[in-house]
C-alpha cells in the first residue's frame, strides 16, 4: 500500500509543477487537494502517463505514504496552513514530517516548529522561489525549521532544485526555526528592489533620453551580457519588444499602479523592527504605495509642476551608461543592506546562517537569479564573517568605479523633475555609510535638551550624560521619565 515517496497537498499551478518536476527525477508522489476533483482532473490531464498517485483524503493520502511520511503544503499562508497542519496531526506518527512550501510570515514558521516538536513531529519551512516555470524545471528553494527532517527530505529537494556552475543545487539547509521563511521574506524584499530600480532606468530612458521600446530593449539586452546579467533585465528587455495584437507595444497600454502581495512590505517591517537600515527595499515598497494613488495622482499633475523647461542636453550614449552604473552600484546597496538584515535576525534568533550558502541558492531558479549572486558568493567565501558587503574588495572597487556615473544620473534626474527613490536612498545610504562622523551629535543633543535623554561623549563611549542646557531645568535624566 505504501508506494509514494511523498504527498503534496495544493493543486494550484505551483504545487502541480513540483509534483511533476518530483516525478521527473523518480520520485513518487501522492497529490491531495481539498476539492476532490481537482486531483481527478490532474491525474487524467496534466499528471497524464506519469508515476503520480492520488487521494481522496487525507487519512487515504497518509496511508500511501513510505515511513518516515513527508507531506508538503502548498496552499494560502495563513490560516488555511494551520488548518490542515490539524487535520494531519492525529493521522501522522512521532519522527513524520510537514513541509510548508508557501510564503509564510517566518513567526508563523517558528509557532509552528514549537508546537509539532511538542508532538514529536518534524516541521520544515521552505520558501520556494521561480515561479510557475521554476517549480517545473528547478526552483530556489530555502529549507528551515527542524535539522532531524534534513536528512529525509535532501535528496527530494536538492534533485528538484534549479542547479548552477557544475551542477551545484539551488537548495540547502538554511537554519533553524523561520530561518528558511525568513530568508526568502528578504529575497522577495530585495525583488522589490531590483525592480523598481529597473523601472527607474527605463523612467530616465523614456523621459531623459527619449528613447523608443525598440531602443530601449535593445540596451536592456546589451545590459545582460554585462554585470547585470539577470533574470529581471532579460524578461525586461522581452517585455519592452513586446506587441499586442493591433501591432503597437503593449507597455504603454498597461495602467501604472502597483500590486503587492505583502513580502516586501514584512522586509520593510522587519528592517524597522531590528533597526537595520535596509532604506531601499523600503523606498521600493512606498514607490508601490504611491503608483498606487493614480486617481490622485492625475489630480496633482494638473495643478503640481515640475522644472520649467528643462531638457537633458548632455551625451545621451555616455548618459545610457551612466544609467547602467547608476543601476549597478545601487543594486550592489540593495543586496548589502539585505544581508546587513539577515546578519541582525540571525542575531536575534541565534540562527547561525551561511551567507554564501544563501547567495548560491539565489544564484539560479528564484526571480532574482543572476550572475552578481556568484560575486556574493566568493565575497562570503574570502570572508565568512564579512560585515558588510561594502567592505569586500570586489564590491568596494564595483561601487568605486560607478560613482561618478551613479552621482551624475542622481543629479540629471533630480533636476529634470524624474523621481527616483531607490537610486536615490541608494546613494545616501552608500554616503552616511562612508562618513566617519554623521550629524547624529546633534540630534542626541537635542533629544537631550528636550527630554533629558543623556549622550555620550566621543572621549567617553559607554558613559552617558546629562546637561542642564538652559540653566532651568532639573539636573534628572530621562531614565526616570519619558519626555
């Protein structure tokens, strides 16, 4: 009776293709969905003249299962994943395990571990990035949550990931807890940021250069053969030559307010939360925030203005290059401030993460896969306990050489009226970064004078005053009161 390797509940088109690429490298796989049919359909159609099996329940599904059972879930984050984690319990046995494949909160992910090992059974949370086409023919995938589950499930997920160089998998344990669920939250995060860095580009080649979609897919494909080389530039360059039925391009047809799902907006949230100053993936969020007002935004168009007639007279081939440095050296930021966020959780959660490990499973498979990865990797490699991607001599040297270009596109745009949040922020941040001495002195005098908070002096670090600043008030710090 027990034939299947491992069950796979959610037969959305994610959980169809990971059951097929499962099959592809012979593994047998039992399919489950809560609406019966589902499963019948997909045997009859799709799973057509493969090794995959289905149930008509979950009592069924368990019973076709090898020991220790597997089961991944691939359905809504949520509550629809405690559901089912219910249902399953009382049919499973102590040492079987869960995996939740969807975009959980990582919090979530830890409730969880806590309350299955109570139970005695093993529970995985896995991000899983690519898409449709990824978990079809090989996706990233981020394994957290209980170590004793690896051994079982290594095989099954390192088969089915997306592989890179000489056929290294896109797949390997990330760490404890949330840690999986974590690491792709801050993948999804720094998507959000790669994107909207693309969009500012495309803005400045459209508005400041004035160039046309043929063009401009034109440099979006030279792009890819350089440092940029990545998934993200490539479907762009597509999407730019794209033409809809009556011949014109489709890109212009499309309204310009952005949706999200929430995993950028949980990055943003966890950067303030740990006080790590992750300011672009923020910035990208709000852009989101702010196309999304487009009512409201063709009111103000009417009424706001801009530089009055302005116009770029520049070198428009030196410019376009200045925009691919501009792009390059603040997605070097993005990805730095992504991995200064990763370094504070695991902090936090006494996660012992392996960045490098963590660049190579983004390396390929996931929507921000792209040659720049494998840098970070060998980054991570020369110094495991690297601080900051800035401080690696390869990146030091990248940010370096595009500075002029990165500060030439900053100010072109700002006085053209183009706004440009994430290049922008990117640069701020590339320069608060670099300043020994910021003009944080002031604001902890001020919050001092104000509400007696103490400072500390820079002869004295650790050792914190007060001063009585107007000859008025009391000499009592703000330990005992909050101003």
């Amino acid at each position: 009776m027990a034939q299947a390797d491992i069950a796979l509940i959610g037969l959305a088109v994610m959980g169809q293709n990971l059951i097929l690429n499962m099959n592809d490298h012979g593994f047998v796989v039992c399919a489950y969905n809560r609406t019966v049919s589902k499963v019948h359909d997909f045997l009859k159609n799709e799973a057509k003249g493969t090794k995959v099996i289905g149930a008509e329940s979950l009592q069924e599904m368990v019973s076709k299962l090898k020991t220790p059972r597997r089961i991944i879930l691939l359905v809504k984050a949520g509550q629809a994943v405690d559901d089912f984690i219910d249902k399953l319990v009382p049919l499973l046995e102590s040492g079987d395990i869960i995996i939740d494949g969807g975009n959980s909160e990582y919090r979530d992910t830890t409730r969880r571990c806590k309350s299955l090992k109570e139970k005695g059974l093993l529970f995985v949370g896995s991000g899983v990035s690519g898409g449709e086409e990824g978990a079809r023919y090989g996706p990233s995938l981020m394994p957290g949550g209980h170590k004793e589950a690896w051994p079982h499930i290594k095989d099954i997920f390192q088969s089915i990931a997306a592989k890179v160089g000489t056929g290294e998998p896109c797949c390997d344990w990330v760490g404890d807890e949330g840690a999986g669920h974590f690491v792709k939250m801050v993948h999804n995060g720094i998507e959000y940021g790669d994107m909207q860095l693309i969009c500012e580009a495309y803005h400045l080649m459209k508005d400041v250069l004035g160039m046309d979609h043929d063009e401009m897919a034109k440099a979006f494909d030279q792009w890819n053969k350089t440092e940029l080389d990545s998934f993200l530039i490539e479907i762009t360059a597509n999407i730019l030559k794209y033409k809809d039925s009556d011949g014109t391009h489709l890109l212009p047809k499309i309204r310009d307010s952005a949706g999200q799902k929430g995993t950028g907006k949980w990055t943003a949230i966890s950067a303030l939360e740990y006080g790590v100053p992750v300011t672009l993936i923020g910035e990208a969020v709000f852009a989101r925030c702010l196309s999304a007002l487009k009512e409201e935004r063709v009111v103000a168009s009417k009424s706001l203005t801009g530089p009055q007639g302005a116009k770029f007279t520049g070198d428009k081939t030196q410019f376009l290059e200045d925009i691919r440095k501009a792009l390059y050296a603040s997605k070097i930021i993005s990805y730095a401030q992504g991995f200064m966020l990763l370094r504070q959780a695991a902090k936090e959660f006494g996660w012992s993460l392996n960045y490098g490990g963590i660049a190579l499973m983004w390396r390929g498979g996931c929507i921000i896969r792209s040659v720049f990865l494998g840098k970070i990797k060998e980054a991570f490699d020369r110094d495991p306990e690297l601080q900051n991607l800035l401080l690696d001599s390869f990146f030091s040297k990248a940010v370096q050489d595009c500075q002029e270009s990165w500060r030439r596109v900053v100010s072109t745009g700002v006085q053209l009226g183009i706004p440009m949040p994430s290049f922008t922020t990117a640069l701020s941040f590339y320069d608060g970064y670099r300043h020994a001495m910021l003009p944080a002195n002031l604001l902890q005098a001020q919050r001092d004078y104000f509400g007696a908070h103490t400072y500390e002096l820079l002869s004295k670090p650790g050792h914190f005053i007060h001063t009585n600043w107007t000859g008025h008030g009391g000499n009592v710090s703000s330990t005992s009161y909050n101003a």
